[in-house]
C-alpha cells in the first residue's frame, strides 16, 4: 500500500482542522502522580483549561513509553480526536530518546488506522531539529505501513492507514524540514519495499521473479544491473550458489546493483551482500514442518541490500555502492545438492557440506568472494543465517562479526537509527572445529554440534572475505521478522532491518 504524504505546517495546533492530533505525554515522577504534556501540546492543553491531563489519567494514561491513549476533543480544539502518545519522564535533554519517539509516533499512527490526515504536534527542539524530526517522520512512515495482502474481497470493518500526515514544526518553510521530509519519504519507502518483498508468499516471490521485480526497479533508479542466471553461474564458478540452487525447479539467480557517485574521483567503495533464499525447507537436511511457513522471510537480507541501493540512488551518497543479491531456494529433491558433497567455491575454497539447512552460507561464501574481487573497502553483508542469533539475542538485537571497523561503524550507525546490533566474536577454537578431513572447511562444526553457531556462520563467512577488506556480517535471523503482535513502528511480519543501518553507515562513510 502506498504510503501517507507529509507535510508541514507551522499553523497552531488547536486549530488544525485534521481527522486526529498527536501529542506527547510525559509520565511524572512526582508524588502527585501528575503528567505532563509534552512540549508542542501547549496550545491544546492550554484549550482544555488545565484539564486535559487530567482527563487523559482518567482514561488511564500514564506516559509510559509507546502507550496510546484517545481522547475526544468536543468542540475545545478544531480537531475531533486528539491522540496521546506516552515518552516517559521529561527528559534532562533537549528531547526525549529518539527510539521512544519513533516507536511512540508509530504506535500512534498505527492506532489512527481509519482516519485519512493526522497532525503530529510532538516536542522538537528548538535548535538543530532534524534528528528528532527524523525520528518522528519514519515512526509514522513505518508504523502506517500494511501489507496489501491477497484477499479476494474487501474485508468489513477494517480500517485502513492513514493516508495524509502534517507535520507541526516552528516554521513550515525551514529548508532543512523539507529536506527531511524528503529524505524521510525515500527511506520509508525503501523499508517498506523490504517488508513487502519479505511479506509475500514464496510461491508468489521465487528466485526468478524476485531477481526479474529488483531488476525492473533498479534500472527505472538509474542503477546498474547484472543478473546471473544458472547457467552463467555454473560457467562462472559459482558453486556454493549452484549447490543450493540445484534442488529447486526455480533455479538460482546472482543480482548485482552499482551505483556510482557523480563528480567524486576515487570514491570509497562499499559493497552490500544478502542472503536472498526464497523458501528453505533444509533441503536433504529437511526441517520439522511446524514454523517452516516463516522461512518465506529467508530472503530478508536481499531485500534489505535491494531497497538500501534504490534508496541510495535517490540520496546520492558520495560514496561508490554495489549490492549483491545471492538468490536461490533450497528445496530437496533428486537433483538436490546432499550432505557429504564437496563444493569448490567462487573463491576456489572447497568446502565439505555437512548439513543442507546450512544453505546460507554456501550462497553467501560466492556472493562476498565475488564483491571481492570486484573490489571494495567496505563489505556488510546481512542474513537469517542462524537460529542461534535468536537464541543469543532474541528478535530484536542483530549479531554482529567481522573486522573491528566495520563492526563499530555497524553498531553505532544500529544504536542511533533504533536497529540494534551487538558485537560478538570469532573465536579461533570454532574455525578448528570445523577442518574437514577431505576438503579445506566444513560448513558446519564437523560435530553438528550447534554450541555457538552463530559464530560458525561467521568464522565460515570470513574465509570469502579478501584481505584487507573491512568487513562486518549482520546475523538478522530475529530481528528482520516480527511475528507477535504489532509494536511501536514495527507491524506484523518483515520489519525492514537493517535498511535504516545500512543507510546510515553509508552517510558515515560519505
Ligand atoms: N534460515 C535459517 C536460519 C533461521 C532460523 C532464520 C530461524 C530465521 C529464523 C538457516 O538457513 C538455517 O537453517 N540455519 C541452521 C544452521 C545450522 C544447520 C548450522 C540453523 O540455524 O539451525
Ligand atoms: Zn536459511
Ligand atoms: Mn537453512
């Protein structure tokens, strides 16, 4: 579904004639237990005749961080419906966290599904405000998003997202507020495009399909595109991307994506790589049926470094970008690839299989060497590689690996847009647990002993890395799929991690 439209304005909110007002509601902790309206609500408090925290603690607000609680206006500001959104104590600082007011704002729009325009009048500061207006603007973005579906017929009584946001600022015709509106609207755009891709049905989005729909976008941003298909991959020594995608009648795809900075001699080269499996039964190595319908999102990462370069080539980094796509499905079959098969990888490593479900890091392994080889400073790459990143740090914080420059630039660049990441290591007892006695590594410990795959993944990852390349793997085996109920700006289903980091990182490095 297309997203809402943003605008400013600089007009009181009180008298803003919009389906619904959102404000801000600190929790206070005073004895009295009084709340506090958060700054940008002044006008609207001040209309309420000291009343309206009041009112909104009758109906049980605290200002709690994410609550959302609805308060009918009748007749004391223009719009009938005002939306109070907790942040949590006042803050000592200029404003409150910035994760609270993304995830606040989205909870809010999200709750607002059924009314077309929605003014948000929350607190910015009155000096340098385009972080938190950042924040603001992609909460809503993100938290309106909805997944179009495939019912036959419209369903009765739902309601659908918000369709218009204005934006309460100081002064509605400040450059630098536009510029974030614009910026906001490319970002949520490609986030959402993640979550669509991740959200449809694998039926609907195989490797050929999904290559052919990233192609088409691509080359209408003006990106470069190349598309590798089986056979070429075959020709060109794929091997780790033709094992897996031998075992499916879809057979499997590499795309690569440029973009090249205008006017910038000798830019710095980064190069983004996913994991793009469309379905993962396992293969041979077939996993048990309950919750196998949620590897339908094994193609996250893909889609994450897909949408990070459409949106790169409408931010125009000064930096040199290439993303690659390893795209295949792992199926089982009589021309599956088998545990106990010996692979020769892009990089000419040979690589012994002991487990088809490890499938991830076979198509990954061809997709670093071949970045690579290209060539690249820079190389993050992002996968649902293990359910040991869940089991480590649950649904919501990536694992992160790699170089130590990378990684930080990863970590710092996930703390500040909400999409944590934390260090973990490689440790050198893991990469001797996996020598095979045949061939120069295992793809798994040698034996299948899970104790810390997580860090398997990595340590396999690392030997496609080239020297001298700063690297950082991103497990989002978690995080890139929210599966309870929604949250903050985060709905059912494909989240769009790490596309928010991505970006980031690469105004870090510009
Ligand atoms: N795609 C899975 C990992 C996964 C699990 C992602 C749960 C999201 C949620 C991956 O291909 C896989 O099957 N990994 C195995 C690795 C093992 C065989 C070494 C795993 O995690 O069990
Ligand atoms: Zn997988
Ligand atoms: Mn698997």
């Amino acid at each position: 579904m297309t997203q809402p439209s943003l605008s400013l304005v600089d007009t009181d909110p009180a008298e803003l004639a919009v389906d619904a007002i959102v404000i801000g509601l600190h929790s206070q902790p005073d004895e009295d237990g009084a709340l506090l309206p958060a700054a940008g609500a002044e006008s609207i408090a001040a209309a309420f005749d000291g009343r309206l925290t009041a009112t909104l603690a009758l109906l049980g607000a605290s200002g709690a961080p994410g609550e959302v609680t609805k308060l009918a206006t009748l007749g004391t500001v223009a719009a009938p419906l005002i939306v109070a959104v907790g942040l949590g104590s006042e803050p000592s600082g200029p404003a409150p966290e910035l994760e609270t007011l993304r995830r606040g704002t989205g909870a809010a729009v999200r709750a607002l599904a059924g009314s077309s325009t929605v003014a948000l009048a929350l607190p910015l500061p009155d000096d340098d405000a385009s972080p938190v207006l950042r924040a603001v603007l992609e909460g809503a973005l993100l938290g309106s998003y909805r997944f179009a579906g495939y019912k036959t017929k419209p369903q009765k009584g739902r309601r659908d997202p918000v369709t218009a946001l204005q934006v309460h600022v100081p002064d509605a015709a400040d450059p630098a507020a536009a510029a974030e509106i614009e910026r906001a609207q490319t970002v949520a755009r490609a986030v959402r495009l993640t979550r669509d891709w991740v959200n449809m049905p694998p039926n609907e989005l195989r490797p050929a399909g999904f290559a052919d729909l990233v192609s088409q976008a691509a080359t209408e941003a003006g990106l470069g595109v190349e598309v590798l298909d089986f056979d070429q991959l075959k020709a060109g020594g794929y091997g780790g991307i033709v094992a897996v995608g031998q075992g499916s009648e879809a057979p499997p795809r590499l795309v690569k994506l440029t973009y090249t900075p205008d006017g910038v001699t000798d830019p710095k080269r980064v190069a983004l790589v996913g994991k793009g499996i469309t379905f993962d039964t396992g293969g041979i190595s077939i996993k048990p049926a309950a919750g196998m319908w949620e590897m339908k999102s094994d193609m996250a990462g893909a889609a994450a470094v897909a949408a990070t370069l459409l949106a790169v080539a409408a931010l125009k980094p000064g930096v040199a970008v290439s993303g690659y796509l390893a795209i295949a499905e792992n199926m089982p079959s009589g021309s599956a690839y088998r545990p106990g098969d010996v692979i020769t990888m892009f990089n000419g490593k040979r690589v012994e299989v002991f487990n088809t479900d490890a499938e991830g890091r076979m198509v990954l392994g061809d997709a670093i060497a071949r970045a690579c080889a290209d060539g690249t400073d820079y190389l993050f790459e992002t996968s649902t590689l293990t359910g040991g990143q869940v089991v480590a740090l649950g649904k919501r914080i990536a694992g992160l690996m790699g170089s130590d420059e990378a990684i930080e630039l990863v970590r710092a660049a996930g703390a500040a847009v909400g999409e944590p990441a934390w260090p973990m290591p490689l440790p050198d007892d893991v990469r001797k647990g996996m020598e095979s006695e045949i061939a120069d590594i295992c793809q798994t410990n040698s034996s299948m002993d899970r104790a810390g795959h997580m860090l398997q993944g990595g340590v396999f990852l690392r030997e496609f890395v080239a020297e001298g390349v700063e690297w950082a793997h991103i497990d989002i085996a978690g995080p890139s799929y929210h599966t309870g109920e929604p949250n903050g700006y985060w709905t059912k289903g494909g989240t769009g991690v790490p596309v928010r980091t991505f970006l980031r990182v690469i105004d870090d490095l510009s």
